[in-house]
C-alpha cells in the first residue's frame, strides 16, 4: 500500500505548482490517508495514477470485487465541488457516479467505467457527445452558495495561466468573460472542464469524469467540443452550428463568444511551449493564438 501511495518526485512538482508548499505534505500524509480510506470503505488497492490536481488510486471492492476508483485531492473544497456536482448529475448515466465520497479528506470514491477509452484516443462525432452535453445542462443548478460563479472560475484561470506562460495577457479574455455574465444569462451546472479527454467511452456511451463545477451559462461546456481539431472561422462556425443544432437551449452566438473567451486558455500553454509562435506552429494552434488575440 505504502508503495502505491507513495507521489513520484515529479508529480509532486505539480502539486506544488498547482496548491503550493503544503501540497507537499499532504503527499507525505498520503499513504496513510489511502490506508485509512481503504479500511473504511473495504478496498485493495491496485494502481495509482492522476495527474495534477489529484491522485487516483484504482481498486477493488472487497464486498464484490468491483472495481471502483479512489481520488484524492491537496484541496478538500475542490472535493467538496466535485461531489456536489456529482450529487446533482446523480441520474444522469453519462456522468460518472459517486459512490461514497469525504471531503474533509478531500477524498471520493467513483464508479468504474468501461472500458474507459478517452474520446480524446479513440476520436468522436457531434452527434455522439451531444446527448451527454444536452443530459448535463437539464439538471435543476444547484444553490448559488454551493459552487463558485462561471467568472470566478474563469479568474482563476486566467490567474493560473499568466503564471505558467509569463508575458501573456488576458485582459481581453477577461473583458469578454465580463460581458458575458454580467448580461444577466442564463445559469445551470457546469462541468468546466469537458474536453474529450475528460470524456470516456462507456457500455452506453460517453461519460463525463473530473467536473471543476461552477454555475453559470452551460453554453460554456460546448468551447471544447467546438474548438477540437479546428483550423479556421469556417470550421468552427460549421462545428458550432453542427453542435447548437443538437444540442436543445444551446446559442450559437454565445458558444462563438465563449470560444473566443476561452482560446486564450488553450493558446497560451502552447506559446509558452515555444510551439506558438508565428511561423512554427500547426494551423490548429495558429487558428487558436489568432483567435485569443496572441
């Protein structure tokens, strides 16, 4: 057990990176804090992964010899977030379920899926994602105090991402994010990060996992679906177009003002890369680096 829960000297960087100086002793409690859970909840601990935001323990119950899955996070309120997220999406079958969860340890326990290819490694169609990201947006909001704003997440972003590509700007994100909420929208549960590898092929089909819930306009779940191997105006426009098609109470409009909003999120860790810059760069990241104004 003490092996399997052991942080690797990298993925502790990251942590640190993400949560700061604490995060490293959070990861020398974590071995005994799997422990505990595992007693609890009747677990043999099998594999460890995650990336960095948590760490993912797959397991097997000893009730069923189901397999289950154990996360746990540096930030007990990102738990708290995410399970009542997952209390909310509780009957919708293209969300992953929450089987038991401890917040104050920053710890959930989540059903498996299988077989749980990414739609990132395997690829998808509009039509496929489409009935998981309209299922999603029909679910009554939680209460305002529960999660933080759409625009407070975002902030948050855009904090993070100045830190890790220093000399990107994004005021004019900001701008735009501001306009977008303060007209008064509309405001349901959003996933807020519900990209295709946040997106796994289940028995019935795609099933969302790692919501970083907040409340606001739910278009803004469909940025990366709509942006997702585009090159130019065109494309996305067809891909938006496409989407708001199948996907019932989605604006078009509003999509396009969250894509825009939204690029610079995906744009600048890619310039920080050395991968954005004019000349050496695919068309995709082109496209995206024009469109965040970089």
């Amino acid at each position: 057990m003490t092996a399997l829960a052991t942080v690797p000297e990298e993925v502790r960087a990251r942590l640190v990176t993400r949560f700061g100086p604490g995060a490293r002793e959070w990861c020398a409690r974590l071995p005994r804090l799997v422990d505990g859970l595992a007693g609890r909840w009747g677990l043999a601990v099998r594999a460890a992964g995650g990336g960095g935001t948590s760490r993912v323990f797959r397991c097997e119950r000893l009730t069923d010899g189901a397999a289950v899955w154990l996360k746990l996070t540096p930030d007990a309120e990102v738990a708290r977030q995410e399970a009542v997220a997952l209390t909310a999406w509780r009957a919708v079958p293209s969300v992953v379920g929450l089987l038991a969860e401890d917040a104050g340890s920053g710890a959930l326990l989540l059903a498996d899926v299988r077989p749980g290819t990414t739609l990132r490694e395997r690829g998808w169609r509009p039509a496929e994602v489409a009935g998981m990201l309209a299922a999603m947006r029909s679910v009554p909001a939680p209460p305002r105090t529960a999660l933080p704003s759409l625009a407070e997440r975002l902030d948050f972003l855009f904090d993070l991402t100045e830190r890790r590509a220093p000399g990107v700007s994004t005021a004019d994100a900001r701008a735009l994010v501001r306009e977008l909420t303060g007209d008064g929208g509309p405001v349901g549960l959003v996933h807020g990060d519900l990209h295709p590898s946040n997106v796994l092929l289940g028995p019935a089909g795609p099933v969302a996992i790692d919501p970083r819930a907040c409340l606001g306009d739910p278009d803004f779940d469909l940025v990366d679906w709509a942006l997702d191997g585009v090159a130019d105006p065109g494309a996305l426009s067809a891909r938006i177009a496409e989407l708001t098609a199948l996907v019932a109470g989605a604006d078009a409009g509003r999509v396009l003002a969250w894509c825009r909003a939204a690029a610079v999120l995906i744009a600048a860790p890619r310039v920080a890369a050395g991968r954005g810059s004019a000349g050496h760069e695919d068309a995709g990241t082109a496209f995206l680096r024009e469109l965040a104004g970089l």
